[in-house]
C-alpha cells in the first residue's frame, strides 16, 4: 500500500459523473474503473518514497487528479490533469493531427516525466490503455519517447499494491 503525505490528497474528490465528463472530454476515451477508484483515493496526493520501473528506478513525486475551479488555486490547478496537458500540450500528441490526447498523465516524476495511461500512437490501446513513463527530455512535440510500465491499469495497480 502507498504511503501518502497527510494533508495532501486534494477535496472534494470528484463524483463519478464529474470524472466521467472531464476525462471523457479531455482525453476521448473512458478509462478503466479502476482509475476511478485510484482518483477517489489519491486524488492529487504526494505519495512517499513510492518507485516504479520503467527503464530504471524512479521516483513519484505527485498523482494528478481532478480539481474543481471553485477549489483550485494556484497550487491546487497544477495538479489537474487537464492542467497538467495542456501546459505540456505537444508532448501527449503522438499526431499533430489528432483529435485526442495520445497520452494522459496521471503522476509527475521526480526529474520531470511524467506517468501517463496510452491509447497508443493508432489508438492501438484505446479499449485498455497501458501504463507508461513520458520522457520530457527525449520527446519533442508530437514525438513522445516513452517507456513500458505496464500492459493495464489494473495490471499496474496489482503489480504496485496501489488500491
């Protein structure tokens, strides 16, 4: 189970219905149930020294999650997810000519990258969407260099005891 800085998961957590629009809206697919239920329980939280693999070790740094604009300041907005895209928005594209998000983050890195669920680049994924590690440094817009996490959500959330 992860550890989670106190004070740091950011409320309300959203309604299923909220999640269901904003995610739909930003990113054009519904993702797994399971992503729910890691929003309702780590919505925007700072876990503690919580690694993943992905071509080395790394480090979590923060979940992104949905916030509410009557409950975001400036701290608070960085961590939505539709925040998160669209100040980076180039490097979630895998098509400049896409219609959707490629790439929707879910977790920042220490260093920068970030932890997305992938649809890949033809929507190889759309109905499962795998887990992978963003390169911000080896991307370039439209161009992401990402690495392998995991084949499912739901196999990332059992491989890493998240839920």
């Amino acid at each position: 189970m992860i550890k989670i800085t106190e004070g740091s998961i950011i409320e309300p957590i959203p309604t299923e219905e909220e999640y269901t629009y904003k995610v739909n809206r930003v990113w054009k697919v519904t993702p797994p149930q399971s992503f729910f239920e890691f929003l309702k329980k780590y919505n925007c939280a700072e876990p503690i020294d919580f690694e993943i693999e992905a071509n080395r070790i790394r480090l979590v740094t923060r979940f992104f999650g949905i916030v509410k604009k009557e409950y975001s300041n400036g701290v608070n907005r960085y961590y939505d997810i539709g925040c998160v895209q669209s100040t980076a928005f180039g490097l979630f594209y895998y098509d400049e000519d896409a219609t959707s998000f490629g790439l929707m983050p879910f977790a920042e890195l220490f260093g920068g990258d970030f932890l997305c669920l992938d649809k890949g680049k033809n929507n190889e994924y759309e109905e499962n969407p795998r887990v992978c590690v963003l390169s911000h440094e080896e991307s370039g817009e439209c161009n992401p260099v990402t690495y392998h996490v995991a084949d499912s959500f739901d196999e990332f959330v059992e491989k890493y005891h998240i839920l």
